[in-house]
C-alpha cells in the first residue's frame, strides 16, 4: 500500500520522517502516552527511531496498518500520531489509534485527525467500519472516540492488558454513514456532561473532607491497608442484618470489592467509593456513590461505619461532603437513599445529611432469599445548602 499525505482541518497528515525521531522521543516520555499506550517504557531515542523508519515503513509496505505523523498543515510542527494500526482486508474493517503530544493539547487536534483518517479510509480504501478500543480508565481516548462519531458499544478483556492497568478495554466502531462532514460542529465540548465527567475519570481519585464535632475526617480512595477493617465491618452483626455483604465474610470478598468493584467503577466513570478515614488516616467506614445506568443526572449512595467508629456524627458529614461532591464536580441534580425499613441508624445518618424522606417502597428489594419493604429518600442540591 503506498503511503498518502491527508490536509484537512488545519491538519497535514502525512507518513513518518527519520527527522521526527527526536519529537516522538520526547513526546512519548509522557506519563499519559506510557501508562495509556504499548509503547515501550521506559522509552528510548531508538524506539523513536525504530518507529519513524522501519516499524511504521513496514507496516504501509504490508499493507497491514496506516500509521502517519499527525502535523499543524501551516508550521510543519509534530502534534501527534494517528492511523490504521490494524486492517483487515477479509472484513473491509480496520482499528484506529492515537496520541497526542502533551504540547499540543486542548486543541482537538486527535478528533480532528481521527476524522480525517476516517474520511481517507472509507472513502479511499473502501473500508466498511472502523473500530476503537482503549483500556477502561482512558477517558481521554474514549472522549476522543466519542467526538469523532464512534459509538461505544461495550467492553471486551484485552488479549495484551497493561500491567499496571485493567484487564478490560471499551470497544467502539464507527461505520461510514456515522461519519460527520468536513466543518460540522464536534459533538460533547467542553460544556456538556459527558466532558465534565471524562475530566474528573480521568484523574486519580480525588480525597474531600467533612468535619464532624470538630473532627476533621478524610474521605480517601479504599486501599489495601483498609481490607482487615473492611472485613471485620461487614462480618459485624448489625452490617450482616441491614446491608447484602456475603456471609460469612472472607478475606477474598474485600480484595474483590476493592479491585472488581470500587476501583472498576471509577474506572469506568460509573461512580466512586470512598474510605473515611479518622485522624491517625485509619478505616472509619465506606461511604459509595453510584450513578444510575439509565439516569445519568441521578446516583444513589450506600454506606456503613466500622463499629468502633459508630456514635460519633461521621457518617452525616461524610454523606453531606460526598454529596456536594457529586453535585458540583458531577453535575448531579438528585442523590438517593435506601435501607430495609427498620434501620433507623442508617435513616438517622441520612435525615442528619439533609436527605428528604420520601416514602416505603413495599416489597422494595431482594435481602437474603426474601423481598422486604425499604425507605426511600433523596437530596436535591438546594437541600444540601
């Protein structure tokens, strides 16, 4: 297949130089390209090298991917890398990838490209789809994905994961009707939801603090340290009785909430689980928000508190801290509660945060073999002011 050259959108995307060597070494000594791509680490000048001049050569020779240095049309200067790193001739279907060099960011350069190799490939090698994938937890790819027109249809485990990564990578594809025309506004900018909440994913989680009777608490991401504590909370009685925790209670079931669970969710932008922490930076409880699957502005919270930790008015700050949280960094408009009728302590905690009480959902959840009757209320962010 014989290289091409692409000018679209500001953009010249043309095959790689032995003289762009020296940008992509640098560019690749970012954290995000290291950590969210397979390029070796640590990253040398004669990987660069390798690259420009015989990886991405190879590859156009065999006809077996599209790789092209991703320029400003104007400058001539190096913004990023975007191709076909795959294609298969039996489907008409090829994988598209990316990167962007840390100083060209913010500028839309990756949709841009992404666009215009999409153009190229179902207009020029007749392509019939293009597909996307990226380890959950990427969200700056993902968002990319998404402004460029793919739909993303699911997950998949990867057959080469990150060791430091997760197992399981978004999948997307993009067929050639789906593609926007030259000019035509992006869609989710800066402004909209699914933005705002690549950037919050998209970072480490966050640690927020609440105060309770001159207490100064933490609310950190759940770690390995908090798993004894975590256990020995959920083989408690009075956890057994009102929250679903498997009992008995093993050492295996905390290291899978805290891998398959707290941590796959912010992965995945799907919520986030907290470990309140007490002065000495000790497990005082758990506090989770969840967002609803179906209602993107709505999330529903659970928690429970270690029990030498009880008594003390933690868990009402550490919900009213959490809560503003998801209203002003989330954009939500309305937070849940529920428990099995009968756990006033829960209720307590909740009505002493702010949470309205709205009624008794009869025969409202599944608990231990049986449906049972459960409360329901709910914070608005005016409530919470």
């Amino acid at each position: 297949m014989e290289p091409v050259e692409i000018v679209e959108d500001g953009l010249l995307l043309r095959p790689w130089r032995p003289e762009d060597a020296d940008a992509v070494y640098r560019a690749c000594q970012d954290r995000d390209i290291q950590r969210w791509t397979t390029v070796p680490r640590p990253y040398l000048p004669e990987h660069a090298l390798g690259f420009v001049t015989e990886v991405s050569a190879r590859a156009w020779a065999d006809g077996t991917g599209a790789p092209l240095a991703v320029c400003d049309a104007r400058t001539g200067e190096l913004l990023a890398s975007c191709g076909l790193v795959s294609i298969d001739r039996a489907l008409d279907s090829a994988e598209v990838g990316y990167w962007t060099a840390p100083w060209a960011r913010g500028r839309g350069v990756a949709v841009r490209a992404t666009r215009a190799v999409a153009r190229w490939a179902f207009d020029t090698l007749k392509l019939r789809r293009l597909t996307w994938q990226a380890e959950i937890g990427n969200h700056a790819s993902r968002l990319v994905a998404l402004r460029a027109g793919f739909r993303i249809e699911g997950e998949l485990r990867l057959a080469h994961p990150s060791v430091d990564g997760r197992p399981e990578g978004w999948l997307g594809s993009l067929l050639p009707a789906e593609l926007a025309a030259p000019g035509e506004p992006v869609p989710y900018g800066p402004d909209t939801l699914v933005a705002r909440r690549a950037a919050v994913f998209g970072r480490p989680q966050p640690v927020l603090f609440a105060t309770a009777a001159g207490t100064e608490l933490r609310l950190r991401p759940l770690e390995e340290r908090d798993l004894d504590a975590v256990v020995e909370t959920c083989r408690d009685e009075d956890t057994v009785r009102w929250t679903t925790v498997p009992h008995p209670y093993l050492p295996e079931y905390a290291e899978g909430f805290l891998r398959d669970v707290a941590r796959a969710a912010w992965a995945r932008g799907t919520g986030a689980t907290f470990a309140i922490a007490d002065p000495d930076d000790s497990y005082a409880g758990s506090v989770d928000l969840r967002i609803s699957p179906t209602s993107p502005l709505v999330a529903d919270v659970g928690f429970m508190t270690a029990p030498a930790a009880r008594g003390r008015g933690w868990m009402p700050a550490a919900l009213a801290a959490l809560s503003a949280w998801g209203f002003t960094t989330l954009g939500l408009a309305r937070i849940e509660w529920r428990a099995n009728v009968g756990n006033t302590a829960s209720r307590r905690a909740a009505e002493k945060a702010g949470f309205v009480f709205e009624g008794t959902a009869r025969a409202g959840v599944q608990h231990r073999g049986e449906r049972v009757d459960v409360w329901m209320a709910a914070l608005l962010p005016q409530d919470l002011a």
